[in-house]
C-alpha cells in the first residue's frame, strides 16, 4: 500500500486511525514516527488518530499529529490523568469514564489476552488496584480498537512493532483484536516506504 493509496481509501468522514506501538523506539527510528505524525496530519482532511498515550511510539506518532493539528489526535487511557503531562491530543477518553461492565464485546475480546484473563474479570468486576491495573491497560487496547457505545471503533491501524519479536506485548494484543474484527493495519515494512 502506498500513502496515495491509504489515503484514498481512508480519509473519508469517521476514518479512525490507530497510530502506535512498542515502548521501545530504535534510536534511528525515532524521527520516522514523528515524521509520519507530521505527513498523515497534513496531508489528510477527515481522519482522526488515535493512541493509547504510552511512552515510546505512541508518543513520537502524537507529537508529529500534533505539530500540525493537536484536534486531529484522540488518546484513549487507561485511566484518567495517565501521563496527563506529555498528552498532545485534544480529545481524551479515560476507561474510568466507560462503563466496562456494560461493554461485554470488549470484556471478552479482552480476555483473549491469557496473560490478564483472570485481572480483567477482577478490574471489571471493580477491583481496581496495583495488579488489576495491568487488566486497564489491555482493556484500553481493545477499546482503541472495538471503540464503545460512545467511541467509534478504528477503521485502520498503523503500527510500530518489533520486527524481531513481532506481535508481542500490548502492541501484539491490539493488533490481533484489528485482525480479529477485520480492521486492516500496516506496520513500518510498508509505512518507512511513504517518508521515502
């Protein structure tokens, strides 16, 4: 896909799309993400971008979004003042202001993730401390994905994984609830082609 392409397909009214991926950023890689922030954010009109506002790639891809239109940029958290400090977006949704309990497509998409199967019934069920924690956060990442009754769901992903270890982590379970609803993504063996 080139950025022609994604564009043509994607920049249409209600078009969200997941910018994000690993903590950890190659040095070498680190102005890339900022730059595709910057190249998606100017060349697009419709398209709102969204992260889950962690360290690393999500913030490099919200810095450049935010360079040029901090309103095109919508952060999902896993709770409310999550690194509040470093946020660039202009529309923020806490998971403390979702009714989980009432999103059962999420809890369920969620649980998938063997890991936190058991934390996530524990955090919905209103446990919330420094275990169940981990739960919000693979919580938030099917919500960025699924969306809810009030958020709309993605429409494509864009992603920064580890191409050594690929699919791993919160970054691997995100992508894999995209595969699983049909959302279609990309990682940066095609998006390094579009800064070129």
């Amino acid at each position: 896909m080139t950025l022609t392409e994604f564009i043509s397909l994607h920049d249409k009214e209600n078009s969200v799309v997941l910018l994000e991926g690993k903590r950890n950023v190659r040095d070498e890689d680190k102005s890339k993400l900022t730059q595709l922030g910057k190249l998606l954010a100017s060349k697009t009109k419709n398209i709102i971008f969204r992260s889950g506002n962690a360290t690393g790639a999500d913030q490099f891809f919200s810095l450049g979004v935010a360079s040029v239109s901090y309103e095109k940029l919508q952060v999902i958290t896993p709770y409310t003042d999550h690194r509040k400090k470093t946020n660039q977006a202009y529309s923020t949704i806490s998971l403390d202001e979702i009714d989980i309990a009432a999103e059962q497509d999420v809890v369920l998409q969620s649980k998938l993730n063997k890991k936190t199967e058991t934390l996530i019934d524990k955090y919905v069920a209103g446990q919330k401390n420094q275990v169940t924690i981990k739960a919000a956060y693979i919580l938030r990442d099917t919500v960025k994905v699924l969306g809810t009754e009030k958020i709309s769901p993605a429409t494509f992903g864009i992603f920064y994984d580890d191409l050594e270890n690929p699919g791993t982590g919160g970054t691997g379970h995100t992508m894999n609830i995209c595969k699983q609803n049909g959302v279609d993504l990309i990682d940066q063996n095609v998006w390094f082609h579009w800064l070129q």
